[in-house]
C-alpha cells in the first residue's frame, strides 16, 4: 500500500514538473516572438512597418448648392405655350414670390437660392427657375425648349399660374436683367393676378425682342 502511494506520487510530481516546463515553454515563446517585432534592423534602428501602396484620394469638395437643396422642393410646371420649366420651391409662407434670372451664360436659377433661402426664413414662398432653354442639370435643373428672350415672359406666366395652383392668391414677380424685363412684360398679361414686380437692372424703353413679341 505504501509503494502504491508512493508511486502515485511520484506520477504527481512528474505531471506537475511536465506542466511546469510547458508554462516555461510558452512564456519564452511569447517572449522570443516580441523580441522579433521590436528587434532593431541592420542600419541600427528599429523596423517599421511598409507604408501603405497607395495613398487614400482626398475628400471630393463639397457641392455648394447642396445646402439649398436641404431647404428646398424641387417642381416642375408648363408655360401656357407647353414648355416644361424646372424650379425650386423654397419657405411656407403665405405670401409668394417667383423670381426669373439674368440672360447672361451660365445664368440659371441656382443664383437666387442665397435671396430665395434668406426671403424663405422671412416668412415668405420663393419660387426659382430655370429660363426655358437654360438646362444645368442637378439642383440647379433642366428646363426644356429652346431658349430666346422673346418669349421669357410666358416663363413667368407659368411660374405665376404654377403658384396660384397651390393655392397662393398674393403673388409678386421679379428678375434681374431680362428676368426683369420678361416679369414686366407678363405683369401687362397677368394683370391683377400678380400684386407687384420687383424690377433689377432690366431695361424698360430699349429696343428688344422682350417687349415686341406677340402675345
């Protein structure tokens, strides 16, 4: 009996010295391996890892018209000749405003969106468009038709019918340059139905094919 218990704990203390070195053996696995990360290189200093193959792009730059687009509808209406027209609707006011733009190239809607956004926090509606003829495509539209100042005027007629669709009885127009000469020229047509005309820098006694058209 004695003998058995001896052995027994002979088998004891060699499983707990196996146990041991194999705690020995990792640990120096462990050490050797942290070793081999932090070792320093031939040239003396310690190694780094490869830069990476290809730099990331840098960020696109942000779309200046995006924060109008937050603020805004994006419509579309017809003139009374059938031309689709595309516009922003900006603010819930009960008051509307439609605003026609400059006959320059590159003019298009998207240059009033800072006055549409600042009339808009105002209390007012603001309705911008795109001249028939003038397509930029995005926020700033595409309105269809081929463009000519002589009939920019049934633009803003459409502009202001489109309002009275949704409701608005107090309506003003206005533009800038032709926008302003074609909102004069549809106030004749419209009448009492607009309740006035913001006029900037249009001519009013030149010669033009704004203000000879037919009706």
């Amino acid at each position: 009996m004695l003998v058995k218990e001896q052995e027994g704990s002979g088998a004891a203390a060699r499983g707990v010295e196996w146990a041991g070195r194999r705690r020995i053996g990792v640990a120096i696995g462990c050490l050797l391996l942290l070793l081999s990360c932090t070792r320093e290189s031939p040239g003396g200093r310690p190694s780094s890892p490869a830069p990476p193959a290809t730099s990331p792009s840098p960020p696109a730059s942000p779309d200046p018209l995006r924060q109008y687009a937050a603020i805004s509808l994006a419509v579309s209406f017809r003139t009374p000749d059938g031309v689709t027209l595309a516009g922003r609707l900006f603010g819930v006011g009960q008051t509307a405003l439609a605003l026609a733009h400059m006959g320059r190239g590159g003019d298009n809607q998207a240059d009033w969106f800072p006055l549409a956004a600042a009339l808009a926090s105002d209390g007012y509606t603001v309705l911008t468009f795109d001249r028939r003829g003038v397509c930029v495509d995005g926020i700033a539209g595409c309105s269809e038709g081929n463009p000519g100042y002589e009939l920019a005027w049934r633009d803003v007629v459409g502009a202001v019918s489109f309002l009275e669709g949704r409701g608005f009885r107090r309506i003003f127009i206005g533009g800038a340059s032709i926008g302003a000469m074609a909102s004069l020229r549809a106030a004749e047509k419209l009448g009492d139905r607009v309740s006035g005309v913001i006029w900037v820098a249009g001519l009013r006694d030149a010669s033009s094919s704004a203000q000879t058209s037919p009706p």
